[in-house]
RNA sequence: GCUCUCGUAACUCAGUUGGUUAGAGUGCUGGUCUUAUGAGCCGGAAGUCGCAGGUUCGAACCCUGCCGGGAGCACCA
C-alpha cells in the first residue's frame, strides 16, 4: 500500500471520531498490517469497471470456466428467437437480451448445463430492402439485371456483417453466449430442416396451390400474407366514387354503387345486394331513377370519425349524406321502395364494357374454361347478386357505408373472388406485377392503377359516359406495403400454401404452455381461430428456396432433403452442389418425378421468413442429425421476447412447426415483454430525435444501470426508457458501492481476514447481526422464487429494500462497532456479518449487474476468502438456510424501525428539531412490544435524541380516543344487521365502550329482540392527540412526545448545536483530531448559562480545555445562529504551558 | 364494428377474497441529519379512484351502460 493511501485510510477513520475525540487519541497509534483487500476508490466510475470486467472475462477465460463447470449436469434449455441481422441492435433489443441473459446466469447458478446458443435471422426481404437501398435498386428489375447471384451474395454479406456487430454489441450488454455456435437461419442445416417440414405436409396433402386475390405491392413485386399485411396499414385518403350501373331492362333506371378503389371498375363483373334490406327508388330531378339502400340514404358516413378528427384526415370535408348530394344535384322524389330480394338477376350495363378484357369468354386473363365454352364473359356475368354471408355468419353486404349495392370485381378483391366463385362468375385480374394494366384495357394499358393520374383519368371517362354521380375524398385505413409504403393492390396470383385444417392440434399444444402473462395464452387461440391458411410463397430473391418443383401435367412435388433432391435430380446437380439451397443455384436442379416420371424444375418463390424462425427447435437441436441430443434438449424450458406481432409471428409458425414435427409444445414457459418507449412514453423514433442509441446509452449510463431498468420493469408494461430513470437506478448501485466501500475501508485498516473464523455462528453476533443476516437469508428465499417464476421485476423490489435496511440501518447502526479501537470479538462479528451479507447480496443479483457484482466479489474474496472463485459467476446461487430464520427478530427490528421513523416524524410534526434533546418518548401499543421495545431501547433512543421511553397503558394522557367498530369481522358475524350494529356501537358512550375493550369486556346488544355480543376484538379504538403533546399512530401504535421543553432541555440543546459548529470550525482551521482548544463564547445570558451548565459534557466533546478566558487572545470568530440569536465562537488550538 | 385491456395525486404505478382514514416512487415544497453515500431522513400540498346507474349494511374492487386511452381481429366494396 502507498503511503498516500495509507494516509488517506487512517484519516479516513480517525476523521470519524471528532465526535467522541476521547477515543481518538489511542485511534491515531493504529498501524495496519498488510491487508487483502485493495483500497476502494469511493467516486466510482460504473462505465470503467464494466470495460475492466469484459477484458477480465475475455483474459481469464470465465464463460468457459462457468460452462466447463456445469457439462454433465443437469440440463436447462433455453430457445433463442433470432434477432434479424440486418441493422445494428438498438435499445429495444438490449431488454430482451437482459431478460434472456439473467435467467440463463441464472439457472448457471443453480448448476445447470445450458446450451446458450444465440440465432441471428437472416433471409427475408428485410435484408433485401436494405441492399437495394444500398445499391440504388427500384424495382425487382433492378435486381434481376444485376444478376440474383450478386444480389444474394450481397444479401449473406450484410446478414454476416451485421451479426458481427450485433455480438459485439452484446457482448457489450454483458450477455453471455457461446458466440462461435451462434446458428443463423440461412444455413443450411434449417434451410433443410424446413424442406422436412414441408414434406411431411407434402405427404398429407396439406400443400396448395392456390390461385388467390392477394395483396399485392407493385413496387415490392410480391404479395403479402396475412401476417405481413397488419404491419403496413395506414391511414389514407382515396378519391372514392358513387357510379351508375344503369338498369338493362328499365330505362333511365341506374343501380348505384360506391367504389374507393375506381381502378378496379375495369373489372366489374357484378353487383351484390343484402336481400334483406330495402332499397329506396330515388328519382333525381333529371328524371333519372337510383337505386339504393333506404338505410343508406341518410346515413352519416364516418360522421364520428369527422367529429372526433380520429382516423380522418386533415383538410377532408365532411362527407355528405346522399340525400344531400342529392338535393344539390336539384333535388329528389322517392319513387318507390323495393326489397333486395327483389332485385336479384336485373340484369345492367358495366362501366367498361367496351374493353376487350370485358368480352373474353372465360375471363380474363385466367380463363375458366367452362364458363369459356359456355361462352360466358364479363358482361354476361353483369347482375344484381346476393352478396351472401362471410366465414362467420355476418352479410356481406351491410348497410351504412357506400349505396348497399356493392361492385363486385372478383379478380380484384378477396370477397369478391369468394363470392365469384360461389356463383360461378368468371374474373378479371387487370394488373401484372408492377400494379400496370395489362394489354386488353384498351386507353389504360400500361397504366399504373395506384397512380392518382390514372384514377383521374378513370374518373373523366365515367363522367363523359355520364356515368358518374359523384366523387369525394373519402379517408379510410387502407394495406400499404411495410417497406416501400406503395398502396397495396388486389390480385390474383399463384402462390402456395399451407392448409391449416389442423389448428385444432395446435390449439391443444398452446394450453401445455405457461404464458407469462397469461393473457398469451388467450391471445395466441385468438390468433389461431382468426388465422387463414399460411401463405408461405414469396415473388423474390433471398429466403429459402421452397422445394417444390412442378411439372407439366399440373402435379407438383416437395423434396424433403439434400439426399433426396440429389436422387430425384437429373440435371444441374452439379452446377449446385457446394452452394447453400438458395436462388439461383438450386433453380438449375431439375428432378424426374419419382411417381410419373416427369421432368419438372423449381417454382421460382422463396419461403415465408417465418418458416425460418419456426423450425430452430428442429434445426438447431440437431433433430436430423442426432436424435439423442434433440431429446436431451427439446422442448425449451424457457422463451422469452418481445409481445407485440409474435403471436401470430414466431410463436404461431413455432407451434405450427412442432405440432407438425412432434405434436408437441416447443417450449414450456413463454415470457413476454412489451416496448420500449422513450421517457415520455413516446415511440422512438430517428426523425422525432428521442431515439437513444444502444451504444450511447452503454457508454453514459453503463450497462449494469441498463440491465436493472429492464430488470426492474414488469414486462407486460411498456418501459420508459432514459437517462432520468437510469439515474434512479444508478443512486441504488451507489448505495450499494458505498456500503462496499465503507466495508473495505475499515477492514484494510483493521486487517480483517474472512479466515479467520470458519463459522460465523460461533462469534459473538449481535442482535442486528442475527437481524441482518436473517433478512439476507429470507431475501435469498424470495429471491429464488422470483427468478423460479419469472418475475425479477418483484425480486428488484426487494432488493431495493434490502440495500435500504442493509446501508441506513445496519451499517449506520453499527458504525461504532467499526470504529472502534479494540480488535475484540464484537468487532469481527461486525466485520464478518457485513462481509457475509454483501456477499450473498451480491449473489442474488449478480444475474442481473454482471459487473459490479463481480468488481465487488473479486476484491472480497481474492484469495482470501474460502469460496476462491475467481469469479462471482463461478459460484453458486446462495441458499435458503434455516437457521438463520428468524421472523421473531425481523419483526422486531423492523418494528425498532418503524417506532424510530415515527418518533422523527412526530418531532418534525412538532417542529423539534433532531439536535433538541428530549426527555420521553412515549409509546403506547395495543399489542405487547414493551419487551421487544426494551431490548432495543438503547437505538430507539440514541437514533431520536431522546433521554427514555416511557410506555403508558392509559392513552388518555396523551390522546383521547374514538371508537369504531371493526367491520370485516363485525360483518361475518352480522351480515345484514351491519347497519343497525354499527349505529348501536356509534350511538354509546365513548368511555364505557372504550373502557369494555380494555378489559377484554364483551358488549351486548339488543337486536330485534335477541341477544348479541360483540367481542373487544370487533372494536376499534383510534387515538386523537391531546394538549402539548406530538402523536403519531399507525395501527400498531402511538407513539408521542411532550412538545414542552423544561429550560434544562433547551440548554442541552443550545450545547449540542455548539458543539456541532465547534467542531466543523476544527475542521474549517485544520486542527488535528487530539489537539486541545481554548474556546471563547460571545452570546446570550441563555447560552453562556447553558454552556456553564453542562460545561463538562461540553469540554469533553470538543477537546476543550478552557472557556471565555479572558487571558487568552483570540483570532476572527464564527459568527452562527442559534434560536435565531447571534452568537460569535472563538477557538484556538490549546498551547501546554 | 367485434373482442380484450386499462382509466387511482402533476408524472409513473401499487392497491389482497368487497371492509376502518386509498398508498409508493418521481417531481414540487418545507424542515432535518452531517459525512461510507453522488446521499440519507421526516413532513406538506396534491385524489369526484373516468362518468352514470345497480348489487350490498358497505364498492377503487362485483354487474350494466356510457366516455376516454391502448392492443388484437375483421371491414372499409
């Protein structure tokens, strides 16, 4: 030790015993011997200590350690859900990785092998956007010049270079995971794994093809699936349409219908009505007659979405009633009312019939070639229809918005192509794969249908046919798409799917799960009843190569492995063998059915990255390769991630794929956290500049602050994320450090050694010893029972606590143990409790602070202590012991507590300051704590400035009382009777009653005539304060002091206050802690008395040996205040003669 | 629109099977302690427990309706 640190130490020490200077002077001949513990700096820098720890991690090897300690026991599985490697982690992430990496430390801890392996996602057209954005691409064209090759080589480089920065930033968060095996859902141990999966579908029938109306987004040139589509809605504005469908038979007759999306009137092919509703005849004053429903007439369309500006659109007027549109256009009669029923089979003239697409037979441009033959066309399908009813029972066609007529386009909307092929109407599909018109739409060919020029133009055309009735800016939510925002279009398109007839027996499988919350459980059937089958095709580039090949005579094929592909492959096996099964190598393989014989190659769609994520339970369990270790493994004991979206993401596509594989659930509890928001509880976002980047936020905060935010937040709750909050939780690891600190400080100088005894039961502790040690024990117990169910958020509560009772009762409380200048057996029980604790303190949340944690544990145990771990995460979870409980002694501490904070609290009600000595401190209780209050009068006393504790059995000197009656146990025994009970007990004599309950008396009463009685124990007493006197209750006690100060009391105070400015003056001119003074005193007649008074307890304090000598010069004087008079204090450092 | 969920102090949230005077932290504010602590401690102000009914002797809690926030699902032709 150096000779500065040594200095700093002993004062350190002897600084503390200004206060009873007599002590000091042997103090100041302390000589250390070499101690074991390194001096601890108390301005700590968490930031410095987190990089120190990391390099000692790395250096010494500790994860490996820890890893090498634990193989071969027994196992706890955790499942990682992959994190896509396609940006940098930011905040969000760092709150799951705390989770997962806590209870993985954890359950260490307890000894378990755990496989700790971390999955990075990787295909998907997340990556793909990003590298088209990298390299200026528009459009799929784009891609395609550039060559597939390049682009999914591009795609695998992004996906390496971010989960290199994602582990370094991890690594940064403290999470520890076996970061060489982290598995990445491009490889191809998954990629085949999923080809697995799909042929056992394959195998029952459950793969489709389906030529369906889909979302489709022109920009992307892919379309959408169910899952993806909630991501990208948006609130738009579309300039919709009330057009005239005019009646073939009646002339001058028009059925009206409303159209937001006009684009797809080019493909009209029918029109629905709800056969129950009525429809009004409405004769405009052009003589023209409009059908449409009665209830829609007057209808307020989205008049509570105007009113309350929500879901509308700034600068959108008001929508009219179509009463009103008529009125403006001159008026209107009604000329009859005819019910939908009736309009079923009128038959009308479409809007574009003109267009050739219109007049193909069959439709256009997939033909049904029945309808074909049958010579049927578009405009033959033109027709009042019975819009029908959906899946779930409700109408199609409702009342309320539009005209109760719906345009029917059934190659443009997924309804309408349901209620197409319910009645067997052909389609038109107008759009290829950039959202363009196709060929046979005559003026619109080529046209974009989503550009608003096109819509203006469609617009002009129906009002020079005279077919528009109206146009209006109509704001509704409409599917965009999540990654270029391009409006979504409807059309039909081959994609593949998976038939889900079987989501009962994913059902089941989700009730064998422990969802934390439990509301997962509910959301997650929710999910399952509304879901459709799984689209599981994509139109692009980078994902897994769905292995389905098709052949000429329509039939289709799913290899289910490499092995089997090489078999059945009879061309470009080569050219593909050595690369991943991605585009565009496995498209050169061609495959000889193995049934037909038939030459088929490989549709060119990649997978839903779902599937990619959903088989690691498989895949990275080595379910292919080795069963035994997939068994040892599966299912996970625990999942952890973000809520939103994974219900039907992740946690849909794992239970999918288990149920398929194994019938069984993948993993056994599932925890769920919400968001992250920002202090404000706004969303991060880049553009608003809240956004808090993980780097910035490790770097000023410190990691371990980050991880005990996210500890400390339950998980269902959206967590507000900032510096404010993390400088809460940093004033906790300060306390803690300064406890620490305190620690070391006085036991180098003590040269304590936790060898020195083997059992700390046989020293001598004292009571707050026990106490301490107790409440450690029982936070042990807690403890472990939080992190056993996953709620650290509780456990941090009462650690918090802990740290509370542990640094400002314990160490305050005992100070004087370590101070003092005997090595004696008091002394080293002191040492060695404090030692103890904080170490098992330091056990408990080492899971959660890594760093601190293990700073602390490697300076208290370096080679000295027993354990000699090298690291805190090398040991043990501590456990529960039984002989250290003791709920006898926590409640009696924790009563010395309470009783100690009430005291203050009545001298601050009194406006007593703590420094004014007083004489009593009455207590009274109706339960019997006198004992337990004796025993520990001594702190109560000491802690309240109070001479001694005077317990009263009669409150009535110091309060007068009010009775009430106790009424959840007057109530069980009354019931109904409460009323007449508690009017009884009100209406009698205070006293009497008061008196009964003291006694242990019970109290008749008279109801109805019958005979009751009323316990003491049903009747409340409550305390009011009386007279001069400070009183506080909580329901156990009162507690009181006199408010009247005897004259001696008030001169002791003045003392005490001069003593406590003399002694900082001592500090202020740097005397020594042992150097005598001469003090002079120029004030009041009352303070002079008052220091004459108690003249010896007054010297002794301040080391004074004379007083308002008048022989003696003296230098500048402190000029105080004391009850708001000015005094002048002298002191000079006292010359022997 | 349907379902779920929440609504408690300025803010963030507790609040047990319905029971006595609805609590904590932060912030504000007043006081206090004096040092292992960057602190700590004790007060105060601040509440129509979203609103209105109902059940009950008694409702923040249970029921109904409404209003408001959030989420999920569907639809917006």
């Amino acid at each position: 030790m150096g000779a500065t640190a040594f200095k700093a130490a002993v004062l350190g020490k002897t600084k503390r015993c200004v206060r009873f200077a007599h002590a000091s002077a042997i103090k100041i001949n302390f000589m250390p011997k070499k101690t074991k513990f390194k001096k601890v700096d108390s301005a700590v820098n968490f930031i410095d200590i987190e990089h120190e720890m990391l390099r000692f991690w790395d250096e010494d090897d500790i994860f490996n350690k820890l890893r090498k300690k634990n193989k071969g026991n027994e196992k706890w599985s955790f499942l990682d859900g992959p994190i896509t490697a396609n940006n940098p982690m930011g905040v969000h992430h760092a709150w799951g990785r705390t989770l997962k990496d806590l209870y993985q430390r954890y359950h260490s801890m307890l000894g378990k092998e755990l496989r700790y392996q971390n999955g990075f996602d990787c295909q998907g057209l997340w990556v793909e956007v990003e590298v088209e954005k990298e390299l200026g691409f528009k459009s799929k064209r784009d891609i395609e010049e550039h060559g597939i090759e390049n682009f999914v080589n591009l795609c695998k480089d992004r996906v390496r270079k971010f989960s290199k920065i994602q582990t370094e930033q991890s690594k940064r968060l403290g999470y520890w995971m076996d970061w060489d095996n982290s598995y990445f859902t491009m490889s191809d141990e998954n990629n085949y794994a999923i080809w697995a999966f799909l042929k056992k579908l394959f195998d029952d029938g459950k793969i489709y093809k389906g030529s369906d109306v889909v979302p489709w987004s022109g920009r992307s040139g892919t379309s959408y699936s169910q899952m993806e589509i909630i991501e990208g809605r948006k609130l738009v504005s579309h300039l919709s349409v009330f057009v005239k469908f005019p009646l073939k038979k009646r002339k001058d007759e028009s059925l009206l219908v409303w159209t937001t999306t006009p684009w797809t009137l080019t493909s009209n092919i029918a029109a629905a009505v709800n056969v129950s509703l009525d429809y009004l005849m409405v004769k405009s004053n052009d003589g023209h007659i409009y059908y449409l429903a009665e209830e829609n007439f007057k209808f307020e369309r989205l008049k509570k979405q105007f009113k309350e500006k929500k879901q509308w659109i700034k600068g959108v007027p008001k929508l009219k009633t179509l009463e009103q549109i008529f009125k403006e256009r001159g008026g209107y009669t009604i000329e009859g009312k005819i019910k939908g029923i009736d309009l079923i089979g009128l038959e009308y003239h479409g809007p574009f019939d003109e267009l050739p697409a219109q007049q193909q037979y069959g439709g256009f441009p997939f033909v049904n070639v029945d309808l074909e033959n049958k010579k049927i066309n578009a405009i033959k399908c033109h027709k009042v229809i019975d819009g029908g009813k959906d899946g779930i029972g409700n109408d199609n066609v409702v009342a309320g918005e539009g005209t109760g007529i719906v345009h029917i386009a059934t190659g443009c909307g997924a309804i309408d192509n349901k209620i197409g092929k319910k009645n067997n109407l052909v389609s038109i599909a107008p759009l290829d794969d950039e959202s363009k018109y196709l060929d046979e739409f005559g003026w619109l060919n080529g046209l974009v249908a989503t550009d608003k020029k096109t819509t203006d133009k469609i617009i002009n055309d129906l009002k020079e046919k005279k077919l528009l009735f109206y146009a209006e800016q109509y704001p509704h939510v409409y599917p965009h798409c999540w990654r270029s925002g391009d409006e979504l279009v409807f059309r039909t398109v081959d994609e593949w799917y998976i038939n889900m007839d079987w989501r009962d027996k994913i059902h089941k499988i989700v009730d064998n799960i422990n969802w934390i919350p439990d509301w997962g459980n509910e959301k997650e059937h929710e999910w399952l009843n509304n879901m459709g089958d799984w689209m599981i095709s994509k139109k692009r580039f980078w994902g897994l190569a769905l292995p389905i090949w098709t052949f000429d005579d329509n039939s289709f094929y799913v290899v289910g492995s490499k092995e089997e592909l090489k078999e059945l492959a009879i061309e470009g096996w080569d050219d593909f063998e050595g690369n991943s099964p991605h585009r565009p190598w496995i498209d050169k393989v061609k495959i000889k059915h193995p049934d037909s014989g038939l030459i088929g190659k490989r549709i060119p769609d990649v997978g839903n990255p779902w599937l990619d994520a959903g088989i690691v339970p498989f895949s990275t369990l080595k379910y292919n390769q080795d069963k035994e270790y997939w068994k040892q493994w599966y299912p996970a004991d625990f999942v952890t991630e973000c809520f939103p979206g994974q219900f039907r993401n992740w946690f849909y596509s794992l239970l999918a794929m288990s149920t398929i594989m194994d019938n069984t659930a993948p993993f056994k509890t599932l925890l769920g956290h919400a968001l992250v928001k920002d202090e404000t509880g706004r969303d991060m976002h880049k553009s608003w500049g809240n956004a808090i980047w993980f780097e910035d936020a490790a770097e000023k905060m410190g990691v371990d602050v980050m991880r005990w935010l996210y500890a400390s937040q339950n998980p269902e709750q959206n967590l507000r994320f900032g510096y404010g909050a993390a400088d809460e939780v940093r004033k906790r690891l300060i306390t803690l450090w300064n406890t620490y600190s305190f620690f070391v400080t006085y036991a180098r100088l003590d040269n304590f050694d936790p060898n020195s005894y083997s059992n700390i039961k046989k020293l001598t502790l004292s009571k707050l010893d026990h106490w301490i040690l107790a409440k450690v024990n029982e936070l042990v117990k807690i403890s472990q029972s939080y992190y056993d169910n996953f709620q650290i958020f509780k456990m941090m509560d009462e650690v918090v606590k802990f740290i509370d009772n542990l640094s400002n009762w314990y160490v305050r409380r005992n100070r004087r143990r370590f101070w003092k200048s005997e090595n004696d057996s008091d002394k080293i029980a002191a040492y060695a409790t404090l030692y103890e604790t904080i170490i098992v303190l330091l056990k408990i949340i080492a899971p959660v602070t890594p760093f601190i944690t293990d700073k602390i544990y490697k300076n208290l145990v370096s080679g000295s202590n027993s354990e000699n771990n090298e690291s805190i995460h090398l040991t043990d979870f501590p456990s529960y012991n039984n002989e250290w409980a003791n709920k006898d002694l926590i409640n009696e501490i924790d009563t010395v507590i309470s009783i100690v904070t009430m005291g203050r609290s009545c001298r601050n009600l009194a406006n007593i300051k703590n420094r004014q000595p007083l004489n009593e401190l009455i207590i009274y209780s109706n339960e019997k704590i006198d004992k337990l209050i004796h025993n520990n009068s001594k702190q109560i006393l000491e802690e309240l400035n109070i001479k001694k504790i005077k317990f009263i059995e009669n409150v009535d000197d110091i309060i007068s009382y009010k009775i009430k009656p106790n009424f959840s146990l007057l109530s069980k025994k009354f019931g109904k009777n409460m009323k007449q009970v508690i009017d009884f007990i009100i209406n009698q004599d205070t006293k009497e009653i008061y008196d009964k309950v003291k006694y242990k008396k019970d109290i008749s009463i008279n109801l109805s005539g019958e005979n009751h009685i009323i316990n003491p124990e049903e009747i409340i007493i409550e305390e009011v304060p009386i007279n001069n006197y400070s009183v506080v209750s909580n329901k156990k006690y009162t507690i009181g002091i006199n408010t009247l100060l005897s004259d001696s009391l008030i001169k002791e105070g003045i003392v005490r206050d001069i003593i406590r400015h003399i002694q900082s003056f001592r500090k202020e001119i740097n005397l020594n802690v042992e150097d005598r003074i001469d003090v002079k005193i120029d004030g009041s007649e009352q303070i002079l008395d008052a220091l004459t008074t108690n003249k010896e307890y007054f010297f002794n304090e301040v080391l004074a040996v004379s007083f308002n000598q008048k022989s003696i010069k003296m230098n500048e004087p402190k000029k105080i205040k004391i009850n708001g008079k000015k005094i002048n204090i002298y002191i000079k450092k006292h010359i022997e003669e």
